[in-house]
C-alpha cells in the first residue's frame, strides 16, 4: 500500500503556491499616484495658507491685509523728437526720447488725452535751444525741469514727478 501511495503521489503534482512577485510596472503607477496627490496637497496648501496678501484661517482674522507697495512711480514713454536747434541754419539737430514719470497712474490717461498738447509743447521748448544750451550737462538737468514744468501745466489729476532722457542725440 505504501507503494501505491507513492506511485499515487508521483502521478499528482501538488501545485505549490509561487511566491508573489509584484510587478514594477504596477509599482511605478503607484508611485506616481501618490506623487501626484502629495504634489497636489501641497500646491494646495501653497495657494491657500502662503500666498503673500492673505492671512491664514489659523489666526481667525477675516479681514485682508494690504501691503504698501513701494513708490516705484508710473513711467509714460513719449515718441522721439527730432528737431533742429535754434540758430544753425539746419545744420545741427536734436534727437531726444523723453520717458515721464508719473504721480499716480491716473495720470496716464490724462495724458493721453493731452498728448498732442503735450508734444507740441515739448517740440516748440526743443526746437527753441540752441547747441550750447542742450550740450553740457547742466543744459541738460535744465532742460529735464523745463520739460517737466511745461506737461505740468496740461495737469490737473496729479502731475509729472521727473522727466528722463532715454535718448538724447546732438548731430
């Protein structure tokens, strides 16, 4: 019997359980997942508790602080001017790119509704000068003032801060 026991045990092959082997492709997606939802959680907690201008809900304020932006002015830029200079008989010119810098930003659009004012102001004020009064520095300081004080005058919301040359040209 013994050995039909054996002859029976020979003929059955016991199916031993593999040992579990889990797949990468399957750990990876798995792993991505949970990036994708760590990454998510702390975008989240970026945008709701550390974007600046907004408290926390921790301290149980509800109101919004404002900050104080620094007083770094509004900038209008105006097209080139191209004049002659007074006194050369066409021979010399001035090339002058002026950029203002405003009061306040409502003053943009008050100047663009004076522009043209404003230009032929400046353009009868550059043509006026002579070489002498626009070549040396000093020349140039007075001139930024008389270019300030004259669109000034088309004013009345707020007003020009400083004028600047971003190009300035004597042929």
């Amino acid at each position: 019997m013994a050995e039909e026991q054996e002859e029976l045990l020979d003929e059955v092959e016991i199916d031993e359980p593999a040992p579990s082997k889990k797949s990468p492709i399957k750990m990876i997606v798995i792993l991505l997942v949970v990036l994708g939802l760590l990454g998510g959680g702390g975008y989240y907690a970026y945008m709701k508790y550390f974007q600046p201008g907004q408290t926390p809900e921790a301290s149980g304020a509800t109101e919004t602080v404002e900050e104080e932006l620094p007083n770094l002015g509004v900038m209008f830029s105006l097209d080139p001017f191209v004049v002659n200079l007074a006194g050369s008989q066409g021979k010399r010119f001035l090339k002058v790119t002026v950029s203002l810098e405003l009061s306040a930003p409502e003053v943009h659009a008050e100047i663009k509704e004076n522009i043209q004012k404003i230009m032929d102001s400046i353009l009868v004020l550059l043509s006026s000068k002579n070489f002498e009064d626009v070549y040396s520095v000093q020349g140039k300081f007075k001139l930024k003032d008389e270019i300030t004080a004259r669109v000034n005058r088309f004013l009345v919301l707020g007003h020009i801060k400083e004028a600047y040359f971003t190009e300035f040209i004597i042929q």
